[in-house]
C-alpha cells in the first residue's frame, strides 16, 4: 500500500502536471470505485485543478468552485501519466492524463468525488510536536505496530514504514504504548521523523522529475520490511517476522526484543511448546528437524 513518502511524491509530480488545468474528460470504469453519488463525477468536467495535497493516505486534487476529487489507492492501486492501456480509471487533463489500475482481483481502491477538503483524522508524523505525538501514542493502549498503522492515530504510516520506524527506534512491535518510557517515545518520534523524511527524500531522487512508477512495498534499501531471513543491517542477526492474514510483520530479534522471537500466530499453534523462544533455540530447531530428514 503507498505510505506516507510514496503519497508526497505522487502529489508532488500530480501538482506538476495538473495545478492550472482543467479536466476535459474522466471515465470510471471499475464498478466499485467510485464511492459517492453527490456531488457527481461529471460535475468536475471543465473545472480547473487548483492544488493537489495529501490527506494521509488519500490523494486529493481540488478543483476552482470547491470540489475535490480524493483517491485512496489501498492495498494494489497504483497511478500512471499518459500510459496504461484498459485502466479502471481515467482523467483527461489538458495537460494529459491521469490513470488509475490496480493488480489483483480484490479490488479495494477507492474514489471519491467531494465538495469539501478530506482532512486526515491522525496527527500528522512529520509535524507533530513532541506532546502532540505523545498524546496520540498514548491515549489508548496498543501494540506499536497497531498503533503506528492506526489511520486514527497518525497519519498515513503503514505496514512497511512501521517496521522500518521501529528498528530504527530499537523498539519492539508488540510493545504495549502505555508501558513506555519517556526516552522511548522520544526515541520514537526521531525515528518517525528521520525514517519517513530520508524515504521521502530518497523517492524523490529516484524518481528525477519524472512520474512515480514501479511504486512498492518492498524496497531493496530497506533495513527489515520485506526481508525475512537477510541479515539484520545493525547487526547482521537474521530478520524474524510475525505473519497475519494478509500482512506480515518484520522485525530484528536482537535490536528490537532482546533476543527474544516473538510467536508466528500460525506456527506457535502448529508448534505449541516446541516454539523457538530465541535466536539459538530456533537454530537448534533446524538443526535437530535437518538431521531427522537426512
């Protein structure tokens, strides 16, 4: 799912190529994407873009007469700009054309046509202050990856970004947030900071003025999400993961929880008292399980 630095940088090239624009034609072709009726799609046709900004995961272009048009790409939704043959939608500009697709058969992305901003409902990461972060990590008590992702609380932070925020921060994802200290909340919130404005940075370089493709979760420069099993970069330990429906969470046993593996809800129930307490039990588990199918 495009977090917050993949968002900044579409809005940033969309603002680019549409701001001062007016929108000629647009065409919905996926039958559940568009989500309101009032005011309708076509009310937007022939009407200027004005500004595009970030409403945490949602990308919104504001028209002149106050209509907005908000997209939240979710899960497989993706962006292009004069490409993509057979999307499910499509936005003619005349400065050129704004398409959307999303891979898979789960369609989840979702368009809305508004006659308001979208404001986000989370505290915005980058410009919290201290006690603004506190309070919001603090009002209710979660996990820290729950309350990392939680779109109530902070403000278009996601799956991958919540697993490189905490092993920066040396923090464990199932940490409960009433139980922190104040040098951990602060520790934190410099993580917050510095690993979602180096990848917002760091987009941006990549993409060199040009249109954002090849958005993805999974990043090669990546310290943990997306490498389960690859040496931790801190200190070369492998990478665990704790796996869920449909999301997985990555983390370094040795920087982030003493030592300590944290049960798999699928294995721990497979293994009951057998599962690996430590780095060392889970290695002696493969040995003894290696040797048995030799």
């Amino acid at each position: 799912m495009p977090e917050l630095p993949d968002v900044v940088v579409y809005v940033e090239a969309l603002a680019q190529r549409v701001a001062g624009h007016r929108l000629t034609r647009a065409a919905i072709r996926g039958p559940f994407l568009l989500r309101t009726v009032t005011p309708p799609l076509d009310a937007l046709i022939g009407c200027r873009a004005a500004e595009v900004r970030r409403a945490g995961k949602l990308i919104a272009i504001g028209f002149e007469g106050g209509l907005w048009l908000a997209i939240h790409l979710m899960i497989a939704g993706r962006l292009h700009w004069n490409g993509k043959r057979q999307p499910l939608a499509a936005f003619e500009f005349e400065s050129g054309t704004l398409t959307l697709t999303e891979a898979g058969t789960q369609h989840r992305a979702r368009i809305h046509v508004l006659d308001r901003a979208p404001e986000a409902s989370g505290v915005e990461p980058l410009d919290a202050s201290p006690e603004d972060f506190t309070a919001a990590l603090t009002g209710e008590n979660h996990t820290l990856k729950r309350a990392l992702t939680d779109p109530r609380l902070f403000s278009g932070i996601g799956n991958a970004y919540s697993d490189e925020i905490l092993h920066r921060a040396q923090l464990s994802p199932v940490a409960l947030t009433s139980r922190l200290s104040a040098g951990e909340i602060a520790r934190l919130h410099a993580a917050v900071r510095s690993v979602l404005s180096e990848w917002v940075d760091r987009l941006r370089a990549q993409a060199r003025g040009a249109f954002p493709e090849n958005v993805t979760a999974f990043r090669d420069e990546m310290a943990v999400h997306g490498k389960f099993g690859r040496p931790c970069p801190r200190c070369g330990s492998p990478v665990q993961r704790i796996r869920y429906a449909a999301n997985e969470t990555n983390y370094c046993p040795v920087c982030q929880t003493a030592g300590k593996l944290l049960a798999d809800r699928a294995l721990s129930r497979l293994l009951r008292e057998d599962w690996p307490r430590s780095l060392e039990e889970l290695e002696a588990l493969k040995t003894t399980r290696s040797q048995r199918t030799k």
